[in-house]
C-alpha cells in the first residue's frame, strides 16, 4: 500500500453536510423518522473522439424519508419510503455525438426534472424470512441491483435497464409494482416481482408536469416479471454476492428483423411483426478477495445479461468485468479506486439485417458488432460527506464499429450528503 496525506474525516466529524440539526435530526430519527438529501454531479470531456470537443454538466438532488412504522405506529417490522429526484443538465453523448451503446454519464436519463422515484410500504413477516415490498418502485432496487461507482452505463447499476430502457425502468423511473422475497437459508434468497409495463412513466414530457405525483396514467401494455436468486457464500472467510436472474415481460414488441409476412423488414419494408413478448437473464457477481474487518482491501465483480434477439432494438448482450481497491493508501482508508473493462454487443439480427441490406442494394452500411469500454476512478473523500470522483473512460468502436474513432472521456463526479 502506498501512503501519502491522512484522511480529513475524523471521528468526531458529521456525516453530513448540514450536521445534526441542533439535535433534531436524532430526535426525529429516534422517533421513526429518517431524513435524507443528496447531490451528485458529472463533468465530462471527450479530448478525443466525436463531432467535437464538448463539455458536458449533469446532476441529481434527491431527498428522501424513510419512516419506522414499529416507532411510529407500533407497528412491528414496517417501514415506508419516499424519495424525490431531479435530474440537470445534458450529457456528452449528445453535445459531441459520440455515438456509444452506453452512456458515458451515469446521471442523464429519466428526463431532466422532478421524480416520485420511492413511494413504497415495506412489510418483514416469519422472523425476517419473508419480506414484502408494495408500491412505487424501480426495478433496478432490487433485480440486478449494482454500485455505481463507475460513470459509464457499461459498468453501473442495474444492467437490464441499461437494453430493454423500454419495459425496465431504473432510477429515477418508477411505477406501481410489488415484490416477495424469502430467505431460504441465511446464505439463500428468492425473489419475484409484478411491475407495471407503462411507457408513459419514461415519457419526459409527461414526467414535466405529472412525474411528482403517485397517479395512475394510460397506456399500460402489460407487465414485467423478474425472478432471482441472491446466494452469499463466504469462501475463505469473506462473504460475497452471487445473483442470477431471469425476466418475462408481457407487453407486445416489434420484432428487429421480420415483417408480418415474415420476411426481413429492410428489404421487403411493411410493419414489423408483432412479438407478444420480451425476455432475458442475467447475473452478478461480486467477491471480496482480501477484505479485513474494516473492509480495506480488494473486491472483484463480474456482470453479464442476454436479452431475446427477436425484440432488443440494438444491445442485446452486456458484459463486464472489475476490480475495485478500498484503502490503497494506508492513511486513507475510506478512499477506493477501481478499473474495469466491459462490452456491448448490437443484437446480431440487427447486424444481419443490415448485411442483406448492402448486399441487395450494394451499398456500404455500418455493421454493427462489439462496443468495448474501460474506464477507472479513485474516488476521494474529502470529509464524510463530501466524495470527488476524477475517471478516465476509453472506448473502443463506439457504436459496435471501427469507422467511429475511439473516444477518451476524462470525467469528475461530486457527491454531498446533507
């Protein structure tokens, strides 16, 4: 380990920005009532690759209440949840027309304004083993739930939301859902989860005027049903996550390639034919390697998803792999830094549809093939609630072809809790 300047965050130091309130804020916390806010944001710059040199500035205030039932209500082993967010700003994809299969900037999507992201009842019944979650909720919380510690979308949060953006909402989308979870054994857990389907919720200019509020809009097209299992082993002593989960979405989808004569839409044109539904799996896995009691040391994560080539519209396969390091520096142990590397596949039907495209008309179309992506951070903290996150992405055939120049984004995430 290297060692350099001790950490500010001492202690006696609060964890966050606006400290205790004179006391109230424990007083309310002991009465039931926990009290949240945040801020992130994320500069980005591209020296190469794109249209142009851009900066680009997005970020995200959140706050949030999480209330004790059992403190407040006497009633046992509940709690309920609301969170708000707003989105800011415009991402670098599109000021420099990157043309990536992922954001380079975790933070943009969902619209740029006010969100209900939490608006949930969470009930423990048996001793803990069974948990039941109902409400307004995102998908990603609990189905392939991922750290974004990283700002590349190749390497953050809940995959599946990252290629079927259509039916998998990620925060700070949200819709009415519930979810069952039991505990099998201390180390096993199985999950299913109902989610409405409901384009409407991912609708920017909907969320402009509507998105605040926990309503009931049009234009339900069915719903999406994740299945999981959450295994944690310990293997020498340190207990990691091992997830595996498929998905069935109801809702009718455009096939990429056929017609409704099942003949292949580039060259015959027509409708696409209409599939009755959407499906993929996925798995996560993160294990810590070297990891003390006080958490120092490293931690490696492998993720992958496949989603069904007859409905994704573009990115049918994801994977990643990395590696992330707390307390590299002796004096700083709450600091990490990490690397991974990651790729993302154009659905091969796509692929193929534009090859019998150049060969009917003999024309010279991209195809589409494997997006590859790195990127590594350290992020620092300052005090306990102040965290800056300096990374460095590259990206290798953006948009899944070599006729796009490789791109380098130098970016620096913030974060404050208060």
């Amino acid at each position: 380990m290297l060692t350099l300047l001790p950490s500010a965050a001492g202690a006696e130091e609060s964890a966050t920005l606006t400290s205790d309130w004179g006391g109230a804020r424990s007083d309310l916390t002991g009465a039931g009532v926990d009290l949240t806010g945040g801020y992130i944001s994320e500069i980005a710059t591209n020296p190469q690759g794109g249209t142009s040199q851009q900066v680009a500035y997005v970020d995200q205030w959140s706050i949030g209440a999480t209330l004790d039932l059992q403190k407040l209500l006497q009633w046992p082993d509940s709690k309920f949840q609301i969170t708000i967010t707003n989105r800011n700003g415009n991402d670098l994809n599109n000021r420099a027309n990157l043309g990536t299969l992922q954001a380079v900037q975790d933070l943009y999507g969902g619209g740029q304004t006010w969100r209900l992201t939490d608006f949930w009842f969470d009930q423990v019944f048996s001793g803990s083993r069974l948990d039941w979650k109902i409400g307004r909720l995102t998908v990603g919380e609990d189905f392939a739930d991922f750290t974004c510690n990283f700002q590349n979308l190749t390497f953050c949060g809940s995959s599946p939301g990252n290629i079927g953006a259509n039916y998998w909402y990620n925060s700070p989308v949200s819709q009415w859902a519930t979810r069952l979870k039991f505990a099998i054994s201390t180390q096993l857990d199985v999950q299913i989860g109902v989610y409405q389907v409901n384009p409407t919720y991912n609708n920017p200019v909907w969320a402009q005027a509507n998105g605040l509020f926990p309503n009931f809009p049009g234009g339900t097209t069915g719903v999406l049903i994740p299945v999981a299992l959450d295994w944690k082993p310990a293997p020498w002593g340190k207990t990691g996550s091992y997830k595996v989960g498929v998905w069935y979405n109801t809702s009718d989808a455009d096939d990429v390639y056929l017609n409704t004569n099942e003949q292949p839409l580039v060259i015959a044109g027509g409708s696409p034919l209409r599939r009755h539904s959407s499906s993929g799996g996925y798995f996560n896995l993160e294990q810590p390697l070297s990891a003390n009691a006080n958490q120092v040391g490293a931690k490696v994560f492998i993720n992958g998803l496949i989603s069904d080539d007859e409905t994704s519209p573009l990115v049918d396969r994801q994977f990643a792999v990395g590696i992330e390091y707390k307390g590299l520096i002796d004096l700083r142990p709450q600091d990490y830094t990490g690397i991974a590397l990651g790729t993302n596949r154009v659905n091969s039907r796509v692929a193929e549809g534009e090859i019998l495209l150049n060969e009917a008309k003999g024309g010279d179309m991209v195809v589409q093939g494997s997006e590859y992506v790195t990127e590594a951070f350290y992020s620092w903290w300052i005090v306990k609630y102040l965290n800056l996150r300096p990374s460095v992405q590259y990206v290798v055939q953006p948009g899944g072809t070599s006729r796009n120049s490789n791109i380098l984004v130098i970016g620096l995430r913030t974060a404050a809790v208060f």
